[in-house]
C-alpha cells in the first residue's frame, strides 16, 4: 500500500468511528460536550500516533511474542487446542484474556513505572470515543500483549487473533463514550460507559479494571458503580498537557511513583451488585 494510501484508510477509519459513536453521544449525551471539546487535538494526536507512528512497532513487538510463544509450547498442546470446536476456543481466548488483563491494568494503578506509562492514559479529563485513544506506546504494547497471549497458547493465528483485537479496540471506545447507554441489568456481563467513567475518576484506585465485562471485577472485589457520576475525572497532581510532553513523562525523573495499595473498598470482597 502505498503511503497516500494508507493515510487515506487512516482517514476512513477515523471517518467510521466518528459516525458510529457520534451519534449515539449526541441522542444519549452523559454530559454537555461538543465534537471540539478541549483536549480534542491532544486526543487527536494519540489517534494518528497511533496508526502512523508505532502502530507497527506494537504489531512487531506482538509477532515476535507470538513466535517465542509458539516455540516454547507443549508439543502437542496446540493440536489439542485446535481439535475443540472453534465457539469454545473464541471463549477461551476471551476469559483467559480478561483475566490477564485485569490483573496486568490493577498491576498499572499500584506500581510506580507502570503508572507513570498508564497515567497517560488516566489524564484525560473530557471522555469521549476519542479519547480512548490517548495511550502511550508503550502503554499499548503491555496491553495488547496481555490480552494475546491466551491466544497464542491456544494457537490461534495471529490474522485470526486481529479479530478479536478490533472487536476489543470498538469496544474501548464504547465504553469510553460520552453517553448514558447502558445494557440495563445485562451490564454485570457486557459493562457499560457508566462504570468505566468511575475508573477514570481522579481516585487512581477507583476500581473497574476490566476490559470487555466486569465480571473479573466483581470475582475480585473492585466493582464500583454508585449510580451517579463522578464529581471529576482525571489526575489530581499536575500532568503534561502536550503530546511529546505526555509521551516522554514516564521517563523524567519522578518525586513519587510508589506503589500504592488496594483502597479499603476493594479489600472487603465482592461489592453488592445495585441494578440502577
């Protein structure tokens, strides 16, 4: 493809996001925002980082762990894999990969080099479809790795693993929407934006780390959803506010970053489940 080309299905997929989640925030809008909201060209910029920068330095980084992967396995593992039926290996792929990244996004809110990658992400002060975006490379590559590698145990191709990916990547700016949609009581399965702008919250150990469903969430005692939204969203110590400047702050010398503990919320178990 050539570069005229591939900017032009930038473009286009840029173009297709903005019509599926853009209306649906204008018919359902979680609060007053406009398409321009401040940050946006912050947002934009992680956007086009994204497919244009090191959108193939994660894609090689994820091949290569696919490979060794594949080369340290079982013998006769995968062909075991493989001979289920492919509906029970997708779940498996699925859960395994929920699991890996529930704990691998916890991990991100309680150590220090971790947060300081992911708290790129958790600046973000105006949620929107976009926003979703704002994610350092690195953040990237710890997050896509995670939730592969049940897939490359299992054995599935990598082309095949892509799917599962992009289906993930919707998902994210879904939840991520500047919108009350919400799948009523089916929510405890398939999450909703409601619960994951409680994550965002300025308490870093707010809870709400999983990624398609918060079932992990409620196994592990971090589900938060009080009904109503939070007074604020962001960081409440001060950040960056430019893009070079985002992407080179896990890397300046820090006055704090240590780790922190689980709040008090989540060691008491399983929160009750409000049907709100």
């Amino acid at each position: 493809m050539t570069i005229g080309g591939y900017l032009l299905s930038v473009g286009i997929g840029f173009l297709i996001l903005a019509v599926i989640f853009r209306p649906l925030e204008l018919a359902f809008p979680a609060k007053k925002q406009s398409f321009f909201r401040p940050d946006w060209l912050l947002d934009f910029s992680f956007f086009l980082g994204q497919y244009l920068l090191w959108g193939g330095l994660v894609f090689l980084a994820i091949e290569q762990l696919g490979f060794w992967i594949g080369n340290v396995s079982p013998g006769g593992w995968q062909e075991a894999v493989r001979s289920q039926p492919f509906w029970l290996q997708a779940i498996e792929v699925i859960l395994l990969g929920d699991f890996l990244l529930y704990w691998g996004h916890r991990l991100q809110h309680r150590v220090g080099f971790l947060w300081r990658i992911h708290s790129v992400h958790h600046s973000i002060e105006h949620l929107d479809w976009l926003a979703a975006h704002r994610e350092h490379p690195l953040d990237t590559i710890y997050t896509v790795a995670l939730v592969n590698i049940p897939g490359f145990l299992l054995g599935f191709p990598l082309e095949t693993l892509a799917g599962f990916f992009a289906f993930r990547g919707l998902w994210a700016g879904f939840i991520h929407s500047n919108t009350t949609l919400s799948p009523g009581p089916l929510r405890v399965i398939l999450g909703a934006p409601e619960l994951h702008r409680w994550h965002h919250s300025t308490d870093r150990a707010s809870g709400n780390y999983a990624n398609l469903c918060p079932i992990m969430d409620l196994i592990f005692g971090t589900y938060k959803n009080p009904g109503v939204a939070p007074e604020a969203l962001g960081l409440d110590t001060p950040f960056p506010t430019t893009f070079i400047g985002q992407l080179l702050h896990p890397f300046r010398r820090q006055s704090h970053g240590k780790t922190i503990r689980d709040s008090r919320a989540d060691l008491r178990g399983p929160p009750s489940v409000e049907m709100r």
